[in-house]
C-alpha cells in the first residue's frame, strides 16, 4: 500500500495476511460480505474495508472513506488502523494534513511495538513539522527500535546517525552494523554509504573490492550517489584502471538521477581528456551551462 507498507518480508513476518473476508469472484478486497460486517462492528473488517478503499482493491480508490473505516477501527483498539490514520493523516491523504493529530497516533502504535509506526515517528520528530517540535533524541529513539524490528530504511537511518554523529556520538563500528543490517535487505542508501566506509577503511578493514561491489548493486537501484561514486573510482584509479570514458557513462547517469556535481566532475574530464576519453571543450561548457 504505497509507503505504507515500506517492507513486505516485515509485514508477511508480522503475520498479517490477505483480508479474511475478500470476495474472490471480484479479485479484490472489497465485497457486500465484508461491507456488512464491517458494518456490524467487527474491527477487523472495518480495518479491511478501509483497505480496500486505500488501495482501490475491489472498489474505487477513495482515500476519505479508506480514513472514515480506519477511524471506526480505531475506536476499537486496532493497531494497523492507528499506523493507517496517522500516515493518511501525515500526508494528508482524504483529509487535510494534521501533523499533530498524526504524531499522536504514530505514537499510541509505536508504544505497542507498530515498526513502521516507530520510523515514520522518527521521521517527523527528526526535523519536526508543522506544530511538532523537533525532538532528536526521541528520534534516535524510536528509529533505533524500528531497526532493531527489521526496517531496512531505519536501519540505514541509525547507520547514518552513527557514521555522521548526527545526535549520536559518532562510532563508524555501530554505523557498519546498522548499514549491514539495511545492506542484507537490499537498501540502495545503505549499500552506497557502506562502500565509502570500506573505500576509507572507518569501522571496517579497507576493500576497495567490497566498495566497488556495493556501489555497483546500489546503482542498479538508480541511486545517483552510487553512480558518482562509480565515476570517482574509474577516475582516479581506486583499484582499477584509469578510464575516464567509463567514468563519464557513471557521470551521465549521476546526472540523470539528479547528482548535484556530477555535471561540473564530468566536464573537468572533457577539459583535459585521456584514459579513453576524447577532449571536448565544447561539451565541457555545455555541461556547466545546463
């Protein structure tokens, strides 16, 4: 369900399952049986309602009422529907955007263990929000307990915190531990910040190979950090050959995924030429006019 549900091996762990009452001849969620009982109280279906509406299984997409179902299931103590109200709530989804009312939510199931609660809690009281005030040690917090749960995005998150000293005093062996948990689930951001971290040696023995491997599986995912990181190792030689024709295609697509320098370190490349590549002083000022 969007970015709901950012890990699926998490949710299929957690044991959660297709909706109970879906009507199989209609392939989707919704169905008259689920309507009634979700109209007769059972919490359950109203959270499997509000389901159907969110993700238009069975039924149009119609975001208000997904939120007037969840509501209905919350007033029962249902857990996925309190993650469910305050992401629609977060983002303003079938509702105007109430951060407020959003944290609060977040909070009662992040306190009973929601993971994905905890990290999309994290993520509002890192920088803070419109009537939430910024709180980085909560943030810490509770993004620590949703990596330890298992999501790959906090887990990079709390790597990051540690290899930067962002909130945390700064410690490279926790930020290896938490990018390697991120890593083993295939998380891009994770995968690229690990390589640097062997690239220099910090909480790690240095393998330029290790590096080399992580930042061409993170530029398989399209991460534009990954792609200019590519390009810096073929220019100066880290392990491999100089070759700056293969570091401008890496630079071309660092561009392309939005890498701020990218543009400016390939046209250095058309300046002076060599390793492969022709020089183009043309080419050159057209990168840096774009």
């Amino acid at each position: 369900m969007r970015v709901r549900n950012i890990l699926l091996s998490l949710i299929l762990a957690s044991g959660l399952t297709a909706p109970a009452y879906a009507d199989m001849e209609q392939g989707g969620a919704y169905s008259q049986i689920l309507l009634k009982k979700a109209q007769s109280g059972d919490a359950e279906a109203q959270y499997d309602l509000g389901e159907a509406y969110y993700n238009a299984d069975g039924v149009d997409e119609n975001f208000e009422k997904a939120l007037t179902w969840y509501r209905k299931a919350v007033a029962k103590g249902h857990l996925e529907a309190e993650y469910s109200t305050a992401y629609l709530l977060d983002y303003g989804e079938g509702t105007e955007e109430n951060n407020v009312e959003a944290v609060k939510w977040y909070t009662k199931a992040a306190k009973k263990g929601h993971a994905l609660a905890q990290y999309q809690l994290a993520l509002t009281l890192q920088d803070g929000e419109d009537g939430v005030k910024a709180d980085p040690k909560q943030a810490v917090l509770w993004m620590t307990k949703a990596a330890d749960k298992g999501v790959d995005s906090a887990q990079y998150s709390v790597g990051n915190y540690y290899e930067s000293g962002s909130h945390v005093p700064q410690d490279y062996n926790k930020a290896v531990k938490y990018y390697k948990l991120a890593v083993a689930q295939g998380n891009a951001h994770a995968q690229n910040n690990l390589a640097t971290l062997y690239q220099s040696g910090d909480g790690i023995k240095k393998n330029d190979m290790e590096a080399m491997r992580l930042f061409t599986l993170s530029a398989a995912q399209d991460n534009a950090h990954a792609y200019y990181n590519l390009a810096n190792i073929y220019v100066d030689g880290q392990g491999v050959e100089k070759d700056y024709k293969a570091a401008s295609e890496y630079y071309i697509q660092a561009i392309e995924f939005g890498h701020e320098d990218a543009a400016a370190e390939m046209a250095e490349l058309y300046k002076v030429g060599g390793f492969g590549l022709k020089k183009d002083l043309k080419k050159a000022r057209e990168l840096l006019e774009d």
